[in-house]
C-alpha cells in the first residue's frame, strides 16, 4: 500500500507516545502497540468495534481480548479483522474466537447510543435537578436553581474539548482552567468562560467505568470546584485527547494529547467517594423522585 512508511513516520512525530516499531505495514504498526486508543480504518468514523462494544482487551502478537475472566484468542467479528470492523449501524455481531485451541462463537449487542438522545433534564416539587448527559454534547437550558443537583455521567465517553468548555461554563461564575494538554511539542490550558446558568447548593456525581475522556476531566474539575460528591463506579481512566488523520485510504485516530490538571497527570481511573451498584443508584434517584 503506498505512503505506509509516511503514515507511520507521522504517527511517530504526532503520537504523544514513544513508538518505537520496524513494521513495514500501517496494520502491524497499530497492531504492534499497546495503545487502545490508537485506531485505524478505511472508513470514517474512525472506531475500535472491540472500545464501541466495551469489550476490556490487550495487544499481544496478535488481538487478545479480555472476557468472562479468561483469555481468548479473538479470530474476527462477523467474520472482518476485529480491529478494522466498523459498526455500519447494526446492533448485533458474532465474535468468532479461539480458546483451548477450540473455536467458539459470542453474540454481542451494543447499546443503540445514536437513538439515544444527548441530553435529559427532570425536576421535582422540592426544587432538585437531575441531568443525564450521554455525552459532552452541548445542551440548552434555562437558569436552574436547584437544591440538590445531579449530574448522571454514567455511560458518557467523552466528547470533544469545546463541547467540554460550554457544557462546564454553564455553571462557572467565572473563567477557570478545566485542564492542560500536553505532548513533547505543545502545551495548552483548557479554559471556560462565565456563563452560568445552573445554580446548585449540593452534586451529586454518578459515574461508572464507561465514564471517559473528557466526561473525565468534567469529574475532576467539578469535584474540585463545587461541593461534590462522586456516586458509583471507577471511571475508565482515558487520559489522551486524540485527532483524526486521513492519509489515501486510511483513517487514523491518533492519541497526541496527554491531559493534566493542575500538575498532575490524569491517567487513573476517578474513584467514587461512596461506591454504588445502578440498583442503588435508582433507589438513590428513587428516594429524590428522579428516576429517568
């Protein structure tokens, strides 16, 4: 395929990690890396189907995918390179995989997150707030004053950092640094403007392992900025701000951003303060008259 060598030169000058790998071809160079961020298709949008299905897995010589406890040898999912399978709108995939050197067969359904809208708002007569955001998509709203406030992030993977700044400027009186970029070459502050329109006396944050990336970095800066505390479970721990790249037939999202806020790089998972099953979680919700 032409250009490979130039596709793999310039992930190493933009990729904020250290590569170092001698393959001569673009799938082997992804392959060989350790990276679950570092994705490559022919097609956009550039996805990992294995990251789209929540599916925990490593990089070894070949795929390995990490389920039900054990290690199995992933062959193909509906019978395409596991990595390069795009979703092409379908909730329903047979993953074909090697175990014991026995072959079996997985179906796997994905959440229909496209039909799902980004946003939801619900109220009751004591003046508490519940907001479910399914991404870092910008929403609209008017003032809110709430007494309890919360904030559902479960499920929410992030988003862009513009759509971070407006949705955070929603309840900032005033300019504040939600984090920094960073690689070997540059280095930037993330920060929102005043724009406040949610007034609050106590959050509640509800995250959970799929929390990531930017719905990350929003955790952080509202748990050090306002009287919050974190319900559910462990957040992802996504710490890259990545770009897509088009070069020919390929579609390459690379990770060149690390993120930091104030000094401390961002790389674990975000812990709860009090840890929550989602049963516990609709009871919580229950007992505020939000349940969604």
């Amino acid at each position: 395929m032409r250009n490979e060598n130039y596709i793999i030169n310039y992930i190493r000058k933009n990729c904020c990690y250290k590569l170092i790998n001698n393959s001569k071809k673009v799938e082997n160079f992804v392959l060989g890396q350790n990276i679950k961020w570092l994705d490559i298709s022919t097609s956009p949008p550039v996805f990992n189907i294995l990251n789209l299905l929540n599916i925990k897995y490593f990089i070894a010589d070949n795929l390995y995918v990490f389920i039900d406890g054990s290690y199995r040898k992933v062959i193909s999912i509906n019978n395409s390179n596991p990595v390069l399978e795009l979703a092409k709108n379908q909730n329903f995939y047979k993953l074909k995989y090697l175990k014991n050197n026995s072959i079996y067969y997985k179906n796997l359904y994905r959440p229909s997150w496209k039909k799902i809208e980004s946003y939801r708002i619900k109220s009751n007569s004591r003046k508490d707030y519940y907001i479910k955001l399914n991404n870092m998509s910008l929403f609209n709203t008017e003032t809110i004053c709430a007494r309890n406030l919360v904030i559902d992030l479960r499920g929410n993977m992030g988003g862009s950092l513009k759509d971070l700044k407006n949705i955070a400027s929603l309840l900032s009186s005033n300019k504040s640094s939600l984090c920094n970029i960073f690689n070997d070459r540059e280095n930037y502050s993330i920060n929102c403007e005043a724009n406040k329109k949610i007034y609050f006396e106590k959050l509640f944050l509800l995250i959970d392992k799929f929390t990531a990336s930017s719905a990350e970095i929003f955790s952080i800066w509202l748990k050090n900025n306002f009287n919050t505390t974190l319900l559910g479970e462990k957040t992802m721990g996504k710490n890259t701000i990545v770009n897509t790249r088009k070069f020919n037939d390929y579609y390459i999202k690379i990770p060149r951003y690390l993120t930091s806020y104030k000094g401390k790089l961002l790389f674990d998972s975000i812990y709860p303060d009090t840890y929550m099953t989602n049963i516990q979680i609709n009871s919580f919700l229950k007992d505020f008259n939000l349940q969604i």
